[in-house]
C-alpha cells in the first residue's frame, strides 16, 4: 500500500502562515501584516508576448517591500474571450472603455494562455525573494476579469450584459446575470476545474508545486 504522507512539521518550524484559533502564526509567531491589492500582479509577470511587464512589477514590488507592504491580494484568474474586450462604462462619455483585462489567462473553457500563467509563476517568486505572502483569488463578480458572469455565458450562450456606469440599471442587469453563477451548475464545473488547475500546479520557474508553496498564505 502506498505510503502516507509525512506529517506536518511544528509550526514554530513552518514557514506557512497558520490559524490558531483566532490568530495567525508564523514560525511560530503572532502573523501581523500590512496588505494591499495587486490585481495585476500575474498580468504584469506575464511574458512579454502575452503584455507583462516584469521590470515594472519588480519595481513595484520592491516599492511595496520598503513601505512595509508584505502580503499582497493577486488575481490567479481571467476569463476571455479576448475578442470582446470593449463597452461604455459611462454615458457621460462617448469615449469607449476598456473593461476587460486582455490578453486573459483563461480565453475559453479549460484553454489557458500559457504566457499569463508564466506571470503568476514568476510573481510568486518575486514575492518569495522578498519574503512577502499572497492571497490568489480565484473568482470574480467584477466584469474587467471577465469573472463569474463570463462562466455563465459559457454555460447558457448568452452574452454577458455590459456593465454600465456604478448605479444604473445596466449594473443592476449585470450583477444579476453574474450572480447566476451559484446556482447554474454548468457554470461552476468549469470554474472547479481551473481551481485544481491553480492548487494543483507545480511552478515552472522554481519547481515548487503551490500546493508546497508558504508564499501563498491562502
């Protein structure tokens, strides 16, 4: 029979951020942390013929680093497809809005834009360098990653509603296409697929599967 796994090590010898009841720990120490949102954070490490801009990315990194910002709120998700990428937010404007984040990891079901994915690896080994942690969030209701909604017009064939200026009828209409994410089954099977794609996946530029990986804190 195969083997078990070997157990956990102590926790004052993890480098994984851990809960302990209400708090969180560190090797062995209370987990404090001044965070910030890095949506872009995989786009810009992508490879350059997929839009990354790696130089930037560093930079901001480390701009971050010295301003005590060590935890980091990313994005490990964009849908396509990448040929809609254009509506007016608003009708104040007659100027039209990019609002999808282009080219997406992810331009149809199960299909992934191997350049993009590279980004996610290579901002996880940036964050390591700098002993910095993140949190990859894998799912959206907001339309410029193309998101839950973008996973119900896979499933139903119907076109995702443009989103409209905050307040207005036509964000009411989006929202409510989006959030018939949770009970279209058709929907959620495929996200579930790209979940394990993300858990599941072993880094290629430092051979550190995610699953191992104690930069990524949750």
């Amino acid at each position: 029979p195969p083997r078990p796994p070997p157990p956990p090590p102590p926790a004052e010898f993890s480098l994984f951020v851990r809960k302990e009841g209400t708090r969180l720990t560190r090797l062995g120490e209370p987990y404090r942390f001044v965070g910030a949102n890095l949506w872009q954070g995989m786009h810009l490490g992508a490879e350059k013929e997929a839009g990354g801009d790696r130089e930037r990315l560093v930079r901001e990194l480390d701009r971050m680093k010295e301003s005590g910002v060590e935890n980091l709120r990313v994005m490990a998700a964009s849908e396509g497809p990448d040929t809609e990428p254009w509506f007016t937010l608003s009708t104040l404007s007659h100027q039209p809005t990019p609002w999808r984040v282009l080219p997406s990891m992810q331009p149809r079901p199960g299909l992934y834009n191997d350049g993009v994915v590279a980004g996610l690896d290579f901002l996880l080994v940036e964050l390591a360098r700098r002993d910095m942690t993140a949190v990859l969030v894998l799912g959206n209701m907001w339309p410029w990653s193309g998101g839950f909604a973008q996973y119900v017009s896979w499933a139903t064939g119907l076109p995702v509603p443009p989103p409209g200026a905050r307040g207005t009828f036509e964000t009411a209409r989006y929202l409510k296409f989006a959030k018939a994410f949770f009970n279209t089954k058709d929907a959620m099977t495929p996200w579930l697929r790209h979940v394990r794609f993300v858990v599941t996946r072993t880094n290629a530029i430092s051979g550190v599967a995610y699953r191992d990986d104690p930069t990524i804190m949750a």
